[in-house]
C-alpha cells in the first residue's frame, strides 16, 4: 500500500489540487438520457488517485500520454487512468480503500481492488510499459497518464457510453472542466510531448494545446472494441512511439 507518509513535491501537489478542483467540478454537472448513471472515481477512489499523483507525478515529465475516460474495470474500481487492478496493485504497489459511487448500477458494481474483472486495456497499457520498464519509477521518470474526462457514463441497461457520445449541451461544460484541467496537468509537468492515447484524446489535445510548442502524438488505443487493437497491439503502439523517438 502506498504511504502517504513520504514527502510530497510540489508538483505532486499541485497535481493533486488540479484533480481535486476536476473531480468537484464535474461532480456538479448532470446529464440527459442516454446517460442514466455517472460514475465519478476521482470521488469514491480518491484515495487511490490522489495516491497514483503523489507517488508517480512528482516530476516534470517528458511525455504525457491522455486516455479519454474510465473503463469500467480499471480506473473506474482503483482511481487510476487505465487502471487494471493486478497493474495498479502490483507493478505501481498502490492498494487504497475505494468507496462507492452514490448512484450504483446493480450490472456494474464497484468492488475496487477485489473486483475479479480485468480491464483489457488496462492491462494491454500498463502490461507493456511494464516489460519495459520492470521498475515503474523508470517509466514514470520521463512518463505520466492521464485521462480528459475522469467519468463513467452509462445506460440505463449498464452500457458503457464514451464522452464523444453525450449531448453537445451537456458535453459543454464537461469538455470545459476537462480542457481546463489538461492545461494545467501540461502547465505543471511542462511535458516536451503530449500523446494522445487513440484519435479522440490526439484531438482534445491539438483542440487545447492549440498553437503551443509541445510536440503532439498518437498511439493506437489498446481497447478490445478496435479491430487493429487485437492484433499485436503492443507491438504497434511500440513502433509508433519508436517513430516519434520517445523510445529507442
């Protein structure tokens, strides 16, 4: 379990203030249907969020790599972007106490780290990182991950629903507290590269960075839903980073 005991940098800190300025403004947002349950793990997990900020976000980073929001058996039971548990637990040694949303869907129930479930991306992610770098202080020395949008949708009937999918009008706002948050995650680490994590986070961040000097990229998403994800996904998301020269 990670001790909150050890001395916290600055950065750290304000990593920790800006999640915590997301995580109360979009708890404030409400949403129309589809949308029948919001999940905000940055509020019911925020011990182990707040953990994975203060434990891996000390530092500026040279590269900051964005997601686009919670799956529902990673960062949606440990608090952490892209969290697979066995990841999170093992590789990271983070294990916090994690709560319950308010509002839970009996087909998608928060169990936090005893969730038996394993979030293919998660694990896809982390799980290379992780044979790179068997020491996560190594990767998350020049390395940090991130989410734009820290919720999770659902239908009434426990379907996932992706930012991308909300009402323009009610996207507004969230897409506003998001924004505002990316730039000051990127305004503290001062990253030299911003990676967006598939096509939707690459757009968020060309829309936000606008004509700013940090240098842009993709990788491809490792979600199961995307065909090209299931063939070698670890190879190619490799080679495109190998291409940009993050990696030799």
């Amino acid at each position: 379990m990670y001790s909150s005991s050890r001395p916290v940098s600055a950065i750290s800190e304000k990593m920790t203030m800006a999640a915590a300025e997301l995580r109360d403004a979009v708890d404030r947002l409400k949403f129309d249907p589809p949308v029948s349950y919001v999940y905000n793990p940055l509020e019911y997990a925020w011990q182990a969020h707040s953990a994975y900020l203060r434990k891996y976000a000390g530092k500026r980073k040279k590269v900051v790599m964005m997601g686009m929001n919670p799956g529902p058996f990673g960062m949606a039971q440990t608090g952490v972007p892209f969290g697979e548990i066995a990841a999170v637990r093992d590789w990271m040694k983070i294990n916090e106490p994690v709560a319950k949303p308010d509002h839970e869907h009996p087909k998608r129930p928060i169990d936090g780290f005893d969730c038996q479930k394993s979030e293919v991306s998660g694990r896809r992610l982390w799980g290379l990182f992780a044979e790179r770098y068997p020491n996560p202080k190594d990767f998350f020395h020049d390395h940090f991950v991130l989410n734009y949008c820290p919720l999770v949708f659902m239908e009434e009937s426990g379907r996932n629903l992706t930012p991308d999918k909300i009402s323009a009008t009610k996207a507004k706002a969230m897409f506003a507290a998001c924004d505002e948050h990316f730039r000051q995650a990127i305004n503290i680490l001062k990253p030299e590269w911003a990676i967006g994590v598939g096509g939707f986070a690459l757009k968020r961040i060309q829309t936000i960075l606008g004509d700013s000097k940090i240098k842009t990229g993709t990788i491809l998403h490792p979600s199961p839903a995307s065909p090209a994800a299931n063939k070698d996904w670890a190879g190619k998301a490799s080679a495109q980073l190998l291409g940009l020269g993050l990696w030799k």
